[in-house]
C-alpha cells in the first residue's frame, strides 16, 4: 500500500480504513488534551 | 533536581518513546506486511482494533485491584485508600476509551466484512456490556449523592470485571459471527503479519500507561487540593471572632 491508496476514498472499505486510523488518532490526543487542560488548570495549592 | 522535575522529564520521553513505537506500528501496518488476500486493504484496521481489543481487557483488571485495595484500606490507611481510589478512577476512564474505540473500529470494519454494522453475537454483546458497566462506574461516581461513592463504585468495578473473561472467552464458548482467535496457539493469522501486531500492540500499550499515570497524577491532585480546602475551612471554622 502507499500513501496515494491509503488516501482512496473510492470505496466503503478504504474509507472505513481511513476513518479507523484518523478517528482512533483523534479520540486517543482527545482524550489526553483533556487531561493537560485539566491539569494546567488545577494548580497545585 | 527536584522529584516533579524528574517524573516531568520521564512524562515527556515516555510520551516521545510511545509516538516513535506508534509511528513504526503505522509504517508496519499500512506499508509493510502483505495485504491479506481475502479481505484485502480493509483488513488492516485489525492492526488498530486487536491492540485496543487486548488492552480494553487488561485496563479493567487494574481498575478491579484498585478497588480491591481501596476496600481493604478504607478504614485501616485512609491516605493510601485516596491513591488507590485515585488509580480507580484513571483506569476506569481509560477502560471506557479503549472498549470504545474497539467497539467503533469492529463497527467500522464489519460493515465491508460483513455487510452489517452489528450482531447481537456473544463477543460483541459482552463488549458491549463491558463498555456500559465502566459507563455506569464512571456515572455512580459522578452523580451520586450518597456519600459511599467510594464504596459503591468499588462494588460496583468488582461486578464489572466479572464481564472480562466472559468477554475473552466468548469466541471459544460459543459460536459468534466474530472470528475465532487469530493469535497464538492454533490461530490462523499468518507470521508475516506478526510485525505490524506487534509493534502496535506495544504503541497502545505505551500509550496507555502514558496516559493512565498521567489521570491517575490529575486525580491525585484534585484529591489533594479538595483535603487542603477542607482543611482551611475547618481552621477558619475555629477562629475566634474579633
């Protein structure tokens, strides 16, 4: 596969491919983001 | 230096060390191995969805022995309850993550696999089940008022890692739409495939003590800063009016 296939949007299948690695990349910097929000703003007293 | 300097600089490099091993899992999984001859390109979505399918399985367990360990120590070391109850909570939330994105991948690869989205088959009815429970945990300790939210959540992880084995061994109790195991002894998934699974299996699972510890030190935080208002309170409270 190249980068040219991986990004063919020609059928159901390449499309869930792409989705799968772009959504799981999203929801995992998602979620640790929040907890840098979280944490820079819950200075320690 | 400083201990928070230290484990700062040890954040930092254990993040950097978890994208390097996730770049090398991508590289493997979309360039390297061969396409599988049957299902062809789609079937590498199994190199994202097995590593979140193997650690949704294991994030419970330290979710299920934190909670152990906060029940054992809720009256004999209330300080080490805390940080126990503290571990609770992170791995819940990350439990929530993974079964999720395994739940949304399986979704995503089943309906050109299979030409559905979803059967009420035992596997992915377990799952589905695991995920909700850890939904609920998180749910009973957001929103009740009762005090033992402690407890009742505790109580509550110790039925829900019940779930587990029943979610691992359901692809060799029953017959399911989901495939029998691929991996390991007598599985049918070829040698050459191993590299992407892997190296991926390794990123998440770096990834995922990455961003467990990293809950775990925001709740220890909240924890602290929550006893030292109460504290303040409590000293304000005895102070003699002028």
């Amino acid at each position: 596969m190249t980068w040219q296939t991986f990004f063919d949007f020609s059928t159901m299948g390449h499309r869930h491919l792409i989705f799968v690695y772009a959504g799981v990349w999203l929801v995992q910097l998602g979620y640790l983001t929040w907890i840098a929000l979280n944490w820079r703003k819950s200075t320690r007293n | 230096m400083a201990r928070s300097s230290v484990l700062r600089n040890a954040g930092w490099l254990w993040l950097v060390a978890s994208i390097a091993v996730l770049v090398v899992g991508f590289r493997q999984a979309i360039f390297l191995v061969p396409t599988e001859a049957t299902m062809g390109n789609v079937q590498r979505i199994f190199y994202y969805h097995l590593p979140h399918a193997i650690l949704g399985l294991v994030f419970p367990y330290v979710n299920f022995l934190a909670s152990l360990a906060f029940l054992f120590w809720r009256h004999r070391d209330p300080l080490k309850a805390l940080t126990a109850d503290a571990l609770a909570v992170a791995a819940a939330e990350v439990t929530v993550l993974y079964v999720g994105i395994t739940l949304a991948t399986g979704m995503l690869w089943g309906k050109p696999a299979w030409g559905i989205w979803w059967a009420w088959d035992a596997r992915l009815t377990s799952e589905l089940l695991l995920w909700l429970l850890y939904v609920s945990y998180l749910l009973v300790r957001r929103f009740s008022m009762s005090g033992q939210t402690g407890v009742l959540a505790a109580v509550l992880s110790i039925f829900a890692a019940i779930d587990v084995p029943i979610v691992f061994m359901s692809i060799r109790w029953w017959r399911t739409q989901h495939p029998a195991p691929v991996f390991g002894e007598g599985g049918s998934l070829d040698p050459s495939f191993y590299p992407a699974v892997l190296w991926n299996l390794a990123g998440w699972a770096m990834w995922g003590i990455l961003i467990l510890t990293f809950r775990f030190a925001l709740e220890r935080r909240r924890q602290l800063n929550e006893q030292e208002e109460a504290l303040r309170a409590i000293e304000a409270s005895l102070e003699i009016p002028k």
